[in-house]
C-alpha cells in the first residue's frame, strides 16, 4: 500500500508505463513512490534510453507487466527511508544510480560480485520488485506496477542506496544519466571481463551507446589500436571523435579480414560485441589473435544462439565470457571518477534528448536505429 506523500512532495507523478501486449510507452500519472529502510527517493533529472529497455517493449525479454522501464539516471536525493543508518549519502545529495542494485546480503554480494547478485535477478529482473518482495510502485488504482530496476523513466524513483553513488560538481547533471548504465556496463566488460592492459588492441563490434562506452572506457585503460566495426558510417565516425583509432564498415567489408590488415594478420587480443545478434557474435570471435578473449556484452533477442567453431576456438585458445555489468559499489564511483577526470565524456555520447512525454518516441527512433551514441529522456 502506497504512504502518504510527505508535505513536500506530490501525492502523483508521472511515469512512462508499458501497460499491455503493445509495444508502446504511455504517460500517465501514478503515486508518488516512498522509499523503505536502505533506499533513497530520488527527482530523477534525466533517464537513459537502452536498448535493453527496448527488448522488453518489444517482448523479446520477459518483464512482468504493466512495468516502468528506464534504468540509468541522475538526480537529486529527496528522502531516505525511515530506519536507514550509516549511510553515506543525504538527502539533497545529486547522484547517479547504476542499473544492477545489489541487495549487499546474497552471497554473491558479500563475495563483492554486485554483478551476481542473487536478488536482483531474482526479484527485480524477475519479478518487478525490490527484495522484499514489493514493487514501490502502483496503478492510481493502487494495483501493482512493476519496476524494471529502478524504474526511472518516471519524475521519481525509489533506488537502494547501494546503487548510488554522488556526482561531483562540474560534471553536467543530464547527460551523467548514461554513466549508470552505457558507462557502467563498458567499465565491467573492459576492466571486469575482459583485463584489458595498456597497448593491447581491441575492437568493438557494434557501437551504439554501450558500445561507443567501450571504446572510451579502453582507450583510458590504454588500448591501441581500438578498432570500431558497425554498419553505420555515422555511429563509426562518432566512434573515432570518442577514441576509435581505426574503423570499419562490416557493411562494406569484412570486418575480420579488416581488422587483421590493421592488426599486420594478427587479430586483437580482446574483442567486444554490444549488439547481442549472433552474425556480429561470430563477427567478433573472428576478430581474434591467437589467446585472445572475446566479451560478449550485447543482450540478445528472445533465445537467439551464435555458433562458435569449435577447432579454431580449442586449437587457437580463444577465450570467450559474458559481461552483464560491473560491481556496483566498487565500479560505479570508479566510472564516475572517469568522467570527472575528463576520460569519459557523457556530453559528446549523449546525442539526443527528449521530454518524457515523448519517452515512446525516443525508443521508437532507437528501434530504428537512428540514435548515434545515447539519447536521454529529460524530467521537466
């Protein structure tokens, strides 16, 4: 049952809900959500637009619904949940929330590995709620509403707190949204999954936002050469004004006969698929130098499956992992460090905004691949 707002805060709000079988966002206004003992409220400033988010409109991921999408954003702390204690941050503290929130009690959690965290997958990738078993958000008819982390393509969202963590000033405040999750994700496929050392090369397949995160996030790792491979001369050469030292137009060419011509017939010794489609699976594998590894961070669509040829995969000792995320707690203030020390730029990355009265359109243009970089969704 929904509390009673607080004499500073609205009793409603509105929010982007995918209401049925339609792949379509609508705005209308619901209550306010409360946070409970270890959660904040935040006034959500902007929300990034993901392709993962994109998935579930489009029923390619399973979601409970009618849900509130939107998993990275900034904004401002308005309340803490009565009970909470030690914590770190305060209300009117602004902030970025990642979008893995680790309930800190699994076992995986206690092991540090946010990234496996047993309950978020569990209970809100799942289910649409937090751990205790409770989506804090509702219908206006009080009926249940689900929420896809945090739920923030709403003008509030209740976060854990163990998902947020400060901006500092100077970075800008909007387009910090996309460090939550297109940055986060970056950082724990480069530096979790796939080690990626200073002068090892690297190519990227798919540059989109979690893609064009990669290629910032290791060129600050000192990876050279980083090939970008996509099929849009636009997302390519966003891609090289990011940190892409070569690219490569796998609509045009072969990208893996490409990428050795710039290696000298090597290979790259760590490769990165941000697209989840099993050609450019198969595309990046054979992008590989002998011993390299291949880290596969693109959701797929429903059970979509890539073959990997076995032979050249034992005989050339390839290696080949998955990426979600990073580790929440110890990765998202070591991204948000990136941006402030200038080697990471949100400004650059995010290339559109919309109003979240127009939160369908923006997924609309995302589906039809017309967004360079990342577009964010901005609260009045």
């Amino acid at each position: 049952m929904t509390e009673p707002a607080s004499p500073t805060l609205p009793e409603t709000m509105k929010a982007a809900v995918l209401r049925d079988d339609r792949p379509a966002l609508e705005v209308i206004e619901i209550p306010v959500p409360r946070p409970r003992r270890g959660e904040a409220l935040v006034k959500v400033r902007a929300c990034g637009v993901c392709h993962t988010d994109l998935h579930v409109i489009k029923s390619e991921v399973a979601f409970p619904r009618p849900a509130v999408l939107g998993h990275e954003i900034s904004g401002t702390i308005v309340e803490v949940g009565d009970g909470t204690t030690d914590a770190a941050l305060e209300v009117g503290d602004e902030v970025v929330g990642a979008f893995i929130m680790p309930c800190t009690e699994c076992d995986a959690c206690r092991r540090g590995r946010d990234d496996l965290c047993a309950s978020f997958f569990g209970h809100n990738r799942l289910r649409g709620t937090l751990y205790d078993g409770d989506s804090r958000l509702s219908l206006p008819d009080g009926s249940f509403l689900a929420m896809y982390s945090m739920g923030g393509l709403a003008e509030y969202a209740v976060v854990p707190l163990s998902a947020l963590t400060r901006l500092p000033d100077g970075l800008d405040p909007v387009t910090s949204a996309v460090l939550g999750c297109a940055a986060f994700t970056a950082y724990g496929a480069v530096h979790r999954a796939g080690h990626v050392e200073r002068g090892e090369s690297v190519a990227v397949v798919a540059v989109g936002g979690v893609g064009s995160g990669v290629v910032q996030v290791a060129r600050a790792a000192g990876a050279d050469p980083i090939i970008a491979i996509d099929v849009s001369d636009e997302k390519l050469e966003a891609a090289r004004s990011l940190g892409a030292t070569h690219v490569v137009n796998s609509r045009e060419t072969d990208a893996a006969t490409a990428v050795r011509e710039l290696t000298h017939g090597r290979g790259v010794d760590v490769a990165f698929e941000a697209l989840g489609h099993p050609a450019t699976f198969a595309q990046a594998v054979r992008t590989l130098a002998d011993g390299g590894r291949m880290v596969a961070i693109g959701i797929g669509a429903g059970n979509a499956a890539a073959e990997v040829e076995i032979t050249p995969l034992v005989r050339r000792g390839y290696t080949i992992t998955g990426s979600f995320g990073a580790r929440t707690r110890e990765d998202l203030p070591a991204v948000v460090d990136l941006a402030r020390r200038g080697e990471f730029d949100t400004v650059d990355l995010v290339t559109r905004r919309y109003s979240l009265d127009d939160a369908d359109a923006a997924y609309q243009a995302l589906s039809r691949g017309e967004i360079t970089g990342r577009a964010v969704v901005v609260m009045s």
